[in-house]
C-alpha cells in the first residue's frame, strides 16, 4: 500500500471515530498492545479494602481510576478534579503546526471518568498526610485511607517577567503548553512565514511537561517555511537553560545534525527572565561556572516570532502540605518525594505519586504515565494488603521528536538513558527519524490515549 493511500485510511478511521473493539484490532495490527496485553490488564483482582482518593483527573488519575476499579473487587474511589475537558496534551504541537484541528485533541471529561467512582468535580486547596484527609474548595473536607496523588503540574507563566496566561500571543510571544496558546501559535506561524524576520525558541531551566515540544515546533516552523518557499526570509534560533540540547545519548547525535543541517543555531545556558512584548525582544541571562561560582550575564534578543516554555513546578498545595523533595535537585519546585521504582512517598507510605507532579528523573510524558499506572496501581493494592510494594519503574518514558511534516525521532529509554523499544512496529534505526512513527504520532497515540490508557488497557 502507498505511504499516502495508508495514511488517509487512518485518518478516515481517525475522524469517523474508533469503538474499542477497532482501537484494540488497529493496537493489535500495529504490534503496539497485545491481546495479551490487555488480558492481562483484567486477570489480576485482589480483595483489598479502603477508601481512594485520587487528586487529579489527567492522564495518571482517570488511568489509575480505571485500573484500580478493574482490579479491586470491591472498589471504594473518589476522583476530586474540576475540568470540563479531558485533553490530549501532546497534541497541542500538532495544532500549532496545523496538523490537527483544536477539536481533535479533547473529548468531554464526563465521557473519559469510569463508571463506579464517586467523581468530586472541585479543585484541592490542601491535604493534610498526617490525619489523612484533602480540602476542596467547595465540598470542604473528603478523608482517605489511601491516596494517589496525580494532580499534574503547576504552569507558571508569571515568572517569565511581561507574562500572564492571559497575554499569551500578544507582541507575538507564544506557547504551547496550553490549548489556547496552541491555537494562536499557529495563526502566529503561518503570519511569520508571510512576513519573514528573527524566530526565537526557547525551553525552561526546570523540568517541564515533554521536554521534547519545543524542540519540535521549532523543526516543524522550520519545515513549514521550506513548504512555503520562505525559508530564506527568515532565521531561526534555539535557547536552552541546558548544558546540552538532548541528554540521551543515542538519539543526541542525530538530533545535533538535524539543527545542523537546518541552519538552526543552538545557545545553550541561556535562561529566559522576561519578555517585552511591545518592543518585541527577549530578556535572557547566560549562566556562567567559574570556579565553585554562577556568573549570570545579561543580553537581550530582538524577535519578530516567539515560542517559549514557562517555568513549571508542582501545585502549590503539594509544595505546602510537605509532600515535595527538601533536598536536591528536585526540591525547588516541590516534586513529590516518591520512590523512583515503586513510586511510594517516602514518608507517608499510604500515598502514591504518578505522572507529571512525581519527582523522578525521567521524563514528564503520557507515555512514561502510560508504563508507571500497572506498577503504581499494583503497588497501592499490595499496601492495602498489609504487604510490601515489590513492582519496580525502569524510568522507560518516550518522546516521539517531530523533525518535520512525515518523520519523527522516537526517543524512547530508561531511567539510565538507554535506548527502549516498545513499539514493535518501528523496528527501523531509532537512532534516525522515521515515517512509520510519524503515522504512530498523528494516528495511533491518541486513540490508544483515550481508548487504551484510559480505559485501563494499554
């Protein structure tokens, strides 16, 4: 079958809506999921007792909530989360770079929670480990046997000087680590390959969600200008807080070519401290070592397009219920405090912590999510069982890096930055980028995120 005649059946598919049945048959093609698999997600049950709640109703949460509902057989779970929307976030880039359309990317949350939990549709203010229980907003007090916290993580465009979630796009400063900021990110883009000028990307100095996306809206505003014909009417520059632009080594090599080869100059720590977006220009400082001190050196950049990556913590209530890191490296922005491979809080053993808000060394992605729920799941099962944790997290997270319009780098590794392969059906270099995970990006990762991981399954 040709390349394009696939891709339009998959995107037919796509568009008229997986069932789960279809979802599984299409995994099952494609070597991402096994029949097995996902036997295997019902065959375990346990006849464990007490009262869940879950902080959060992302990716981790509704995940945990569907397979502990599938695993308990007598099921007590409250899910405490106020959104409207459940949104497929690692789509956004693809809005800001036009390959999906807003509406692709969310379904409501009433469709996406699991029958038979109690959903509390409110925002947490507090919990408190040490007598057990979680404040609300407006359902005051909710108290726990055993808790799981998953309430992703605190965005916080304010420490980026002339920012505010609500200036997003003005002076043509832009990100897209947010639905709406997508969405004109996009507009910005095509606006920019019409007029021409200076772009400017930038990544963050703490850890972020996918640390990968603004590497790849960079490569796809470099590519799109080459399908426009404009490339040369505008030059393109990358800044990062890091000390090098990827730390995985198997995939660095390629993706440092990459820029190369698309005339797309790297600065490394170089931290963003604000933006003036009437002036259009970025206010940056470089860090510096010498000896056993920082030299911070001020500069500034003119910019006609600008995407940048806000600074991202855990929630403030994380931060003051003690639950963060005291010491090291995740400390500062209050990452929980679990253990990296049976992700148990180290103080408080009845609390379990997953997805974006864990202080673990790996990456923030639904794909590490996607491997750490069966562990984190069973693990609070066994701690509900008066037993010790025993199942163990390898780090494994993915990034599938967008280099252009058909081909991605599919990063995939462990928490000792060793290359992981979990999709069969790529079984090419992963060292190169690749259309086959350019089709697993746009058309498979989704419905396996709303068919799949969030019905407990995959």
């Amino acid at each position: 079958m040709m390349k394009h005649e696939f891709e339009k059946q998959l995107e037919a598919l796509e568009k008229n809506g997986f069932n789960r049945r279809q979802f599984l048959k299409i995994m099952a093609a494609a070597g991402i999921i096994s029949v097995a698999s996902t036997q295997q997600a019902k065959a375990f049950s346990s006849d464990a007792k007490g009262k869940i709640v879950i902080i959060g109703g992302g990716a981790a949460g509704i995940s945990m909530a569907a397979r502990l509902k599938s695993w308990l057989n007598s099921p007590d779970i409250t899910l405490i989360d106020p959104s409207d929307r459940q949104f497929y976030q690692p789509g956004f880039t693809l809005i800001a770079s036009g390959v999906y359309q807003p509406n692709d990317v969310w379904k409501k949350q009433d469709d996406c929670m699991p029958d038979g939990i109690k959903w509390i549709k409110d925002s947490v203010t507090a919990v408190d480990p040490v007598w057990n229980q979680v404040t609300t907003n407006n359902n005051g007090k909710i108290p726990y046997d055993f808790l799981v916290l998953t309430p992703g993580l605190q965005t916080n465009w304010e420490k980026v000087e002339g920012i505010t979630h609500d200036t997003l796009g003005q002076g043509n400063a832009n990100s897209i680590y947010d639905f709406e900021g997508a969405q004109k990110t996009w507009k910005a883009l095509q606006e920019f390959s019409k007029t021409g000028g200076r772009g400017i990307f930038t990544d963050t100095y703490t850890k972020h969600k996918c640390g990968g996306a603004p590497k790849k809206i960079c490569l796809l505003t470099e590519h799109y200008n080459r399908k426009q014909g404009t490339r040369d009417k505008v030059s393109l520059n990358y800044y990062t807080a890091s000390k090098e632009l990827y730390d995985i080594p198997y995939f660095t090599p390629r993706l440092l070519k990459i820029y190369e080869e698309r005339n797309i100059p790297i600065n490394l720590n170089i931290r963003v401290k604000g933006v003036d977006t009437l002036a259009k220009q970025v206010h940056f400082e470089k860090i510096e070592t010498v000896g056993d001190q920082k030299i911070y050196t001020p500069f500034v950049e003119d910019y006609d397009f600008l995407h940048f990556t806000p600074p991202m913590s855990a929630p403030d209530f994380v931060r003051e219920a003690g639950l963060g890191w005291t010491e090291g490296k995740l400390a500062a922005d209050a990452w929980v405090m679990v253990d990296k491979e049976t992700l148990v809080h180290q103080k408080y053993p009845n609390i379990v912590s997953l997805g974006d808000v864990a202080g673990i060394p790996t990456s923030k992605t639904s794909a590490a999510i996607r491997k750490q729920v069966p562990i984190a799941a069973k693990n609070l099962i066994s701690l509900m069982e008066g037993k010790e944790p025993t199942e163990k997290y390898d780090g494994y997270a993915a990034c599938p890096i967008v280099t252009d319009y058909g081909h991605v780098l599919l990063c995939e590794f462990n928490y000792k930055k060793e290359p992981e392969i979990s999709f069969p059906f790529t079984m090419l270099d992963t060292s190169k980028e690749q259309w086959a995970a350019w089709l697993l990006k746009v058309y498979f990762l989704k419905p396996m995120y709303f068919y799949g991981m969030l019905k407990g399954l995959a």
